[in-house]
C-alpha cells in the first residue's frame, strides 16, 4: 500500500542525520517534528523565529504563542529558543540550515521547483519564505502526495507553474516512494512504498523513473 501521510513523514525523518539544523515547510512536512525522538539532536528552525520546534503538542498542552510558520501549536525542546524574525532568514540567507524541507505542486526532474501559494483560496499568491530557503539552504527536499487530487503527476519532465528554485531538489518523498534527483538522470528509485511497483509508480509520473542499477 502507498505511504500514509503520517508514513511518508517518519520516513523522511528517519533520514535526517543527527546534528542538522533543518527548516520544515508549511504544510505536510510539519510533520517530520512528530517523528525524531528527543534523545535524537535535530534542530528545527521555523522562520518565524523558532529555534528548537519538538512535535505538535496534545490538545490540552496548547501555548497559543508558540507557533510555527504555518500557525499550528508546536513544542520546544530542550535548549530551544525563540530569535527575531530578521535573525531567523540571516540563517537561512547565511547558509546556516543543512536541510529544508518544503511541500510542492511540481519536481521537474533537472531538480526544479515549484511551489507558490496558487490564490484559490482567495487569499494573495505569494511565494513566501521558499524562494530563500530554496537558495539558502544547503540541501532541499520536498515531501508531497505523488500526484494531485484530480491524478496529475507531479514529477515531471520541466514544471508548467511558476520556478521558485532551479535545480535545487535533491530528493523527493511522496505516499509512492522515495526517488533522489540526480545531475544528468533525472529521477531515480531510492525505495517504493510497500506492495507499489515500478510500474505503477511510472504510471503516476510525467517524467522518466530510472533505478540505481
């Protein structure tokens, strides 16, 4: 069965190598704090001003101050602290975050991407923070559902929405696998979910799957 959104979280987390400072999108990959235990050392840096962010807190637990980007509760660990938001992009424009990772609508296979606020929910598009994590950071990867709600893939062949970053994913983690972006191949397989086929997942995708052999 394909990943859950929970699943493709953990899996995601599961690769982040201790000691990383790490910048967690808006969106699905909040979730990634939920899955790194405290004895683990991963830093998350929120750029509103967090640094430290632990896993969403229970429902009773609730501080309406600590927030992420995003706007949702978030605990902080131990040595966390808060910066001015002036503070928070000079580590991102800095180079300062080992790891960002960001939702998208598109992964061109070159390692394009797109992920600009679309306004279909009458609110202002805009591209937010993601233009300079997607420049700033050292790594980028991106952690979304393989294809949209409608069946369009989302791994393709060159983006067909606006770039907020050229060449910079370097691996993609959606509910059908895991697939690194590599210079001059495009998409190759890390892993696929379980009981999902090489096939299948080429079938969800625009762009050409190859694998590591």
């Amino acid at each position: 069965m394909p990943y859950s959104r929970s699943e493709m979280a953990a899996r995601a987390a599961a690769d982040i190598p201790e000691g990383w400072v790490v910048n967690l999108g808006i969106g699905m990959p909040t979730a990634i704090a939920d899955h790194v235990p405290l004895e683990r050392e991963v830093i998350f840096q929120s750029e509103n001003g967090v640094i430290g962010m632990g896993p969403a807190p229970p429902p009773d637990r609730v501080d309406p101050w600590l927030i992420n980007a995003g706007k949702q509760p978030v605990t902080l660990r131990p040595g966390g602290c808060y910066v001015h938001h002036a503070d928070s992009f000079a580590m991102i424009r800095g180079g300062h975050i080992d790891l960002c990772v960001l939702g998208a609508f598109e992964v061109a296979e070159n390692g394009d991407l797109a992920n600009w606020a679309t306004s279909e929910n009458d609110t202002a598009p805009a591209v937010g923070g993601a233009m300079d994590l997607g420049a700033g950071a050292k790594r980028l990867w991106v952690l979304m559902e393989h294809t949209t709600k409608d069946g369009r893939p989302k791994l393709v062949p060159s983006c067909s929405y606006p770039l907020t970053a050229l060449r910079a994913v370097r691996r993609v983690y959606t509910n059908l696998g895991v697939f690194d972006v590599v210079p001059g191949r495009g998409f190759v397989v890390v892993e696929l979910a379980p009981g999902v086929s090489l096939e299948q997942a080429q079938a969800a995708s625009a762009a050409r799957l190859h694998t590591s052999a």
